[in-house]
C-alpha cells in the first residue's frame, strides 16, 4: 500500500497541467497532519475580492460563514474539514430572501489541497492551480471574523 506522501505527490502532479511542472511542490513537501491545516485557519476569515468583496470564516466546531457584498442578501452556512491527505474542504448551502422566507440551495463542495515543507510551513494550491502559496503571511486569510455583523443580521432577516 502506497503512503499517504506518495498519494499525495501522486494526486498533485497528476491534476497539474503540463505547464504546471514547471511550478514544483514546495522543497521537501510531506502531508501535513491536519492540525497543522486546522491551526492555520481556525479563527480567521479568508477574503474573496474577486468579483465578491466578502469571504469564508474558519469558526471552532468547523463552522464556516460566508458573505459577499456582490449578493448582499445571501449567506452561505456549512462546515469545514481536513482530511488525512491536507485537503480542506468547505461545503455551504447557500440562504436567501424567497417571498419573506428563507430560500436556499446546496453549494459545491469546494477543496484546497496542503503541504508542509520540510520546515512544517503550510503550503496550499487552489483546484484548477498549479501554483503552491504559502498560508503564513497570505495577505487574503485575516485575524477573526470578518463579516460577521452582515452575517447575523441576513441569519436574523431570513429567520435562520
């Protein structure tokens, strides 16, 4: 049976693109444990600016909040979890107003794949990406819970 490093060298290089070996894993790239992931994120809001200006909360009890000021009136409410291979995932059913009620629908799932390298730095790469960034330092993922008066105001609106 392969080890769970190897699995995962395996899963990254064969969802990269070509052009992506050229953009290599961090030097001495290992599976974190998922602490080292939770640690990183636990507490703190990652911003979407991007065609969004809100972003996702990393609460304890693997919460997850999400707002964006583009949608307003919507929230996103769900949980977040790390799996043994330093994927973080978040999955969110998404609320709305809907004729003075709550409407709401399931979101994707969406994952961020991890490493730590050999300095146990957390290194994560978005799906679609080639590029390994690290996490320490990433000016997008702040300190708290950014958006949280926007999101229990819309949870009061929407009765939620």
């Amino acid at each position: 049976m392969a080890s769970p490093k190897s699995l995962l060298i395996g899963l990254a290089i064969g969802a990269l693109p070509l052009s992506g070996l050229a953009d290599p894993l961090p030097y001495g790239a290992k599976t974190p444990t998922p602490n080292q992931v939770k640690s990183a994120y636990i507490g703190k809001t990652e911003k979407w600016d991007a065609d969004c200006s809100g972003g996702i909360y990393f609460g304890a009890n693997n919460q997850a909040r999400a707002w964006c000021a583009q949608s307003g009136d919507s929230l996103g409410a769900g949980e977040w979890t790390v799996d043994a291979y330093g994927r973080m995932c978040h999955n969110l059913t998404w609320y709305w107003p809907n004729n003075g009620r709550a409407g709401s629908s399931p979101g994707e799932k969406s994952c961020v794949l991890h490493v730590a390298d050999r300095f146990d730095r957390i290194w994560r790469s978005y799906p679609g990406q080639s590029e390994w960034w690290p996490v320490k330092g990433d000016a997008s993922l702040t300190s708290g819970y950014t958006f949280q008066n926007q999101v229990v105001a819309l949870k009061r609106k929407l009765g939620i």
